[in-house]
C-alpha cells in the first residue's frame, strides 16, 4: 500500500510540472475583430437524422466582407420533425395525404421534415475569425484549403445551414444540412 501512494504521489508531482508552463509563452493573443484566426473545413457524411440538429437554422442570403470580416445574411427558418413538422405542414396544406392497408387516411411529412419560414427578416450576422465550416460530403463542392468568402458564396444558395453562436454574438459554426 505505501508503495501505491509513492506512485500516486510521482504522478502527482508530474503532472503539476507539466503545467507549469500553462498561461506563459503559448498563451495567444487576443484575437482582433475581423482578423481570421484559422478558419476551417470539414466535411462529415450524410447521417440519419430524427431529430433537429441545436443551433439556428436559416438560410444563408449573401457572404461579403465588411470592415475587415466576413458577414452572412441570414433568413432564420425552423427545420421541424416528427409531430411538430406534421402539424405544421397539415396547418400550411403541404402534409402527404395517404391511405393505408386498412383504407385508413393517413398524413405523412415528405422525406421526413418541414421547412416553415413565418417571418422572411434577413440578419446580418459577423463570423469569428476562426470560424468552422462543416459541408456534406458528396454534396458540397469539394473545398478550398483555407475557408473563403468566394466558397461560401458558391455554396449558399438552395442550401440549408445550422449557426452556432459564441457569446460574442459571433457566428462560430456553420454546418450545411443534407436536404435529401
């Protein structure tokens, strides 16, 4: 036993010693506005869905750049599923209307999800500097080394993302939705 508190005690002092450099010379300095950090790109498979992804869905109007940042204009819209996109759709007249094996009437969502966009304001909304862009694989465009305001503006349109916010009010996450 006194053996295993020596070896707890070893692995203690390391671990203090590794940090010890924590918050010196690999600090980073504070990131100006506009100025890209390392914007990226990742590119994920199609994955089954059942359930809206978190985050604000909208529909990405225009990329630009102003006062040395990238911008979106953004329609916010509500992607729903399940109960919430079946009633919505029946309420909007665009649920499938079916009958079953027993001559039932039954409603149904096309491919599973409803796009309902009440209000059409259009945001304007600045990205962080380091700002992730996550594509589908096989649908967008193969990407760019680096993230650029040329690329998203090729791959806005009819398309579908999910914003992430930090708590700057910053978009630092932009992920495309498959829409079958």
């Amino acid at each position: 036993m006194q053996y295993s508190i020596y070896r707890l005690a070893a692995l203690l002092i390391l671990l203090a010693g590794c940090n010890m450099n924590e918050g010196k010379a690999d600090k980073k300095a504070p990131q100006k506005a506009g100025e890209s950090d390392s914007p990226t790109i990742k590119m994920q498979p199609v994955e089954q869905q059942d359930t809206p992804e978190k985050g604000q869905y909208c529909h990405i109007v225009q990329v630009y750049s102003k006062d040395s940042a990238t911008w979106i204009d953004a329609d916010y819209v509500q992607f729903l599923m399940g109960d919430a996109g079946l009633a919505a759709a029946k309420k909007h007249g665009d649920a499938e209307i079916g009958i079953d094996k027993k001559g039932d009437t039954t409603w149904g969502l096309p491919d599973g999800y409803y796009i309902l966009n009440e209000n059409k304001k259009v945001r304007s909304l600045k990205l962080a500097g380091d700002v992730e862009f996550i594509g589908v694989e096989g649908v967008t465009p193969a990407p760019p080394a680096n993230l650029t305001v040329k690329y998203l503006q090729s791959i806005v349109k009819d398309n579908l993302f999910i914003l992430a916010f930090n708590t700057n009010g910053e978009v630092f996450r932009i992920k495309q939705q498959f829409i079958p």
